[in-house]
C-alpha cells in the first residue's frame, strides 16, 4: 500500500485494509484535531474555553465607498470574515427591475394626479432603477447575491462583547448594519470556517460597482505633487513621493538590522532634499557620508583628538528678535551642565549646583550677561580653561578640577579647549566622528549637536539633521533627553530631525526613545531581527503580514509611515544616484577600479 492510500485510510477516505485498525486510528487522528467540547447557544458557540459570535451584514447604505471593510480587517483582535458572491440571472434581474419600475412610476404617477407633494426617496429609487436597468442591458454591470458574515472570538464573554462594540461603531460609523445570526451560530460559523460553504444563505443584492468596493486588499496612496520621491509602493507599484515638511512635524525615525538599507535610503533621501533647496546636516558616525559629501560639494569635517577642526562647548546662539538674552543663556547653561556630567562621568547633587554656578561666573567674567550686548558675544566665548580657573577660585573643586583636566591640559585639550574653526554655510555639512575613541563618541555627538542647534536657532531655514547610530546619545541619561529636547523643538526652527539606529532595544528601552518615536511624524522601519521584531510589532501596532515583511523583506524594503498613513515600500535610485550613495564594498570596489582604467 503506498503512503497516500495509508493518509486516505487514516482520514476515513480509502478502504481500510483492516476495519478494526483502521478505526483504531481514525478515531486517534480525530481525538487530536477535534476540541474535547463545542456547545451551541442562542448567540454564540463555546469551543473549550474560546468563546465565538458570528455576525451578518444585512443593511448598507445607498452610497458605499471602497475599501469601507478594510478598517474591520485591519482590527487587532482575533476575528474570521468571509464574503461570499453568488452570480444572479441578468434576465431575472431585468425582469424583476421592470415589474418594480412599473410600480414606482405608477406610485408617482398616482400622486401627482391626488396633487401630493412630490416624493424625492420614489424618484432617486426610479433613476436609479432605470440607471441600473440600462447598464445591465448594455452588459456594463452584473447582478450578484453577496453575503458577508464575521466571526469574533474572546476569552470570556465580556472580551466578545468589547470586541462587538468596536465592530458595530466601526460598521454603524458608515451606515452599515451587523446582527448576530440568533439560533443559527453554527451554520454561521461553519460559514466563516475555510469550507467555502455558504450555509448562512443571507444575501443582499448588489450590481458590480458597489461589490468591488468590498475589495479588502487596498493600500493608501502617498503620491503628492510636491515632496521627494522615496521609493515604490509594493502594493500598487504607485510612487512614494511625499514632502515630510507638510506633516505635523518633519521628524522621522528610521529602524533596521544592519545591512537592511538605513544608509542608504537616508543618503538618498539627503541628496533628493538637496535638490529641492534644503540644507542637510549630519552626524556621521562611520564617516559614510563623506563620498556624498565630496561629490554635492558639502563640507565635511573629520572630528577626532588630532583633528584640526574643533567646536568650543561654550558656543552661544545669537538671541532672534523674540528671544529673550537671559532666556537663551538659561537653556544654554543647563544644556551645558548636561554635557558636563557626561564628560566628567556623572555629578553629585552639589557638584551639579557648582558647576551651574561656575558656568554662570565663566561667561560673566567675559562680560557675557543678560545685560550685555549679544552682538558682542561670539567675541567674547570663554573656553573650557576658563572654566577650571573659576573652579579654582571656588572652595571644595578639586575633585572636579581633576576630573576636568582631562580635557584641559591632557590628551583631549587640543579638541575639547579650543576656539570652534567650523562654519555651517555649506548646503551640505557633515560631522565625521568614526576616529574617535569608543569613550568620546557620546561626549563628541552631544558637542556637535549642541553646536548644530546654536546655529539653527539662531536662524530659521527649511533644513534636515540627520542623527546616524543615534542609540549612541541614548546610552546617557543627559544625551538622550537633550536628544528629545531637540526632536520636540525642532518643528517651530523648520527644521527635521532624523533619528536612525539598528540598536532598537536600546533605544526603547530608554525612557526617552518612545517619546522621540511619538514625536516623530515619518517613521520608516526596515528589516528586523526575530529578537526585536515583538517589540517593534506592539510599538507600531503592526498586522502580522507586515511583520512578515520586516522579517523577510529585501534589503531596502519596508514599512513607511507619513502621519495615520502606512504603505509597504521598495526603496529605489536611478543608475546615477546609486553611484554617488552605495555603501557596499563590492560596488565601491568595482567603481574604483573603472575609474583606475581613465
């Protein structure tokens, strides 16, 4: 006997070669896939400890519009829909409508001879009517039965009732109408089982146009006439042309595995927002973006201890006309005291409180106060000595002047104590930090950031900055609340801030990484490891086949959100583009060599 005659005979389907055996073993392979109990109510069916409600639509409205079923779809419970479409005789149809046409047109008839006022629902329904009846001659429309039926399922009967209130608020919200199939939940449920069986039997009927709309499979559009184009729609190959600046805030995260494409889509992303006039700022951890910065004619500074660009932490913006000096000098200082507790390693309550002090009586002794001239300012920015020479003249320092030291007179006074010798008034500005030491790269990113927003305080422009490997600044309880502060007070400088990183649970778990997500309007998440994709599911409320997509998605592909809007995206550059931003080793490999042949 072959394999496939033993799985028959094991399923009951073949003629058992032994009966008593056989029967041995269909009842074990039944004993396995049934549930040990199945109880059928008024209203629902308990199987085991599941509780399930089945539904029917039995009233729409006039006027559906598409994809009105695709919100119940997309609901974060459990739930089995089924549509069923039964063909209905045209000529039936036709010969039905005309009986019906001739009763209404003898209704208005009969009441425009008794001088009613006329009634508006009997002539639309007469229009239409005859509207339908033409298009389904000339063989433009179809009649069909359709049914739809729905099966919910909870824990306990409160969790099916929760559930039902969503369901009929989403429904009752467009004018359509579920009841519950009283007295027939098993025909129903069987009816939304994967049997293709319509045991139900409750049909509305419906022409060709307002049964496509039932078509659940939609995506949104995100194609827009202004914007730069971020890639193609994997679900209706539209494009993803989307300008970031017209949502609530132009903030975006971007998450994925290394490899998974982060980049260069970014680098794309940056190169297409050139084009459109805006100014593009980076913190570059792995120095990627030199390349694209030698190829637009940006700036790029290269910052490490044996650097000759240098940026002074005392660097002051210069107070718009709606700002107040003091205020400016506030928030200046206690960014300040932040970066301080980073580079010294933490503060005490009481070194927090003199170091605040010390800050204060550095600018002061520069003649840099709320009462003084901000024009004259930048003229007058004390350095990081400065700083120490006040702590000496302050009684209990000393441990804080040792600790300073180290970025005074030792090895990283040539970065950390000099005057700032980089400007911003490139398009393109890039920070390089890849030669720093493991251990300055917090302290170096939170410079340059500070630095960065000095200047984009001080004057508003369309611009992007964009924060590469941006869990670094997370690791610091200072790094990343200034790291919020900056992503939540970007929208009113007209600036975006991209915040990128493959550590994501790392940045989740800090206690400000969900704000910064919340804080940002686009959001783009690329390929996820299995060790991260959970978390990433509960954050973004993701369906389960988008989670497929971020678990098996090429490199370059997936989920783009602008605002409430969501679409599957391929990332895609022209041949051009591609040469100027590709990162791969083999690709930089080879373009080097074609260049070596001229």
């Amino acid at each position: 006997m072959s394999i496939i005659d033993k799985f028959k005979n094991l399923m009951g389907g073949g003629k058992p070669e032994e009966g008593k055996e056989q029967e041995s073993n269909a009842l074990k392979l039944v004993d396995v896939i049934a549930p040990s109990s199945i109880q059928e109510l008024q209203g629902q069916i308990r199987v085991e400890e599941k509780y399930c409600r089945s539904f029917f639509v039995f009233s729409y409205p006039h006027y559906i519009t598409a994809g009105w079923v695709s919100p119940v779809i997309n609901l974060n419970v459990q739930l089995d829909i089924s549509f069923f479409v039964h063909p209905a005789s045209t000529e039936d149809v036709l010969k039905k409508l005309r009986k019906r046409l001739t009763e209404v047109q003898a209704e208005i008839m009969d009441n425009e001879e008794k001088g009613l006022v006329r009634n508006p629902i009997l002539e639309t329904a007469y229009k239409d009517m005859e509207e339908l009846r033409d298009r389904l001659q000339s063989a433009q429309e179809r009649m069909f039965y359709f049914g739809l039926y729905i099966t919910i399922y909870g824990s306990s009967e409160k969790e099916i009732e929760d559930t039902e209130s969503v369901l009929r608020s989403i429904f009752e919200a467009k004018v359509i109408y579920i009841r519950p199939a009283l007295f027939q939940q098993g025909a129903a449920f069987t009816s939304t089982s994967p049997y293709g069986m319509d045991l139900l039997q409750t049909h509305t009927p419906m022409n060709t146009e307002p049964l496509s709309s039932i078509f659940p499979f939609i995506s949104f559009d995100l194609t827009s006439s202004d914007g730069i184009l971020y890639g193609v729609n994997k679900h209706n190959r539209s494009l993803v042309l989307f300008d970031r600046f017209s949502l609530e805030n132009a903030n975006a995260v971007i998450f994925g595995t290394s490899g998974a494409g982060k980049s260069y889509l970014v680098k794309l992303d940056v190169l297409r927002s050139l084009m459109s006039g805006v100014d593009v700022i980076i913190v570059d951890p792995e120095n990627e973006y030199k390349t694209l910065a030698e190829s637009v004619g940006g700036a790029f500074y290269n910052i490490s201890i044996g650097s000759s660009h240098q940026i002074n932490p005392f660097d002051l913006p210069i107070p718009r006309e709606d700002e107040k000096p003091e205020e400016v000098l506030r928030t200046n200082t206690i960014n300040l005291v932040g970066l301080l507790r980073v580079m010294l390693g933490g503060l005490g309550t009481e070194e927090d409180s003199i170091i605040d002090q010390a800050i204060t009586e550095t600018y002061a002794a520069r003649d840099i106060t709320p009462d003084s001239d901000p024009s004259t300012w930048a003229e007058k920015v004390p350095l990081l000595s400065d700083l120490e020479q006040v702590l000496e003249s302050m009684e209990g320092t000393r441990p804080l002047i040792l600790r300073l030291r180290r970025f005074t007179r030792g090895t990283y006074a040539e970065f950390f104590n000099q005057h700032t010798n980089v400007s911003m008034n490139n398009n393109l500005t890039v920070f390089g930090i890849r030669d720093l030491e493991d251990e300055m790269r917090p302290i170096a990113m939170f410079i340059i950031m500070r630095f960065i927003w000095k200047t984009v305080s001080s004057s508003i422009k369309k611009r992007l900055f964009v924060i590469d490997e941006a869990w670094l600044m997370m690791q610091t309880e200072d790094g990343a609340s200034f790291l919020f502060g900056l992503v939540k007070r970007a929208r009113k400088y007209w600036l975006g801030v991209t915040t990128i990183t493959q550590d994501v649970s790392d940045f989740m778990q800090s206690s400000y990484g969900k704000p910064i997500v919340t804080n940002s309007a686009l959001k783009i998440l690329l390929k996820q490891s299995s060790a991260v994709i959970d978390m990433i599911q509960q954050v973004f409320n993701l369906t389960e086949e988008e989670k497929f997509i971020l678990l098996e998605g090429e490199v370059g592909e997936g989920i783009f959100f602008a605002g409430q809007k969501h679409v599957a995206i391929k990332i895609t550059a022209s041949y051009t583009e591609d040469q100027i931003i590709t990162s791969s080793p083999e690709e930089i490999a080879k373009m080097k060599k074609e260049r070596a042949k001229f």
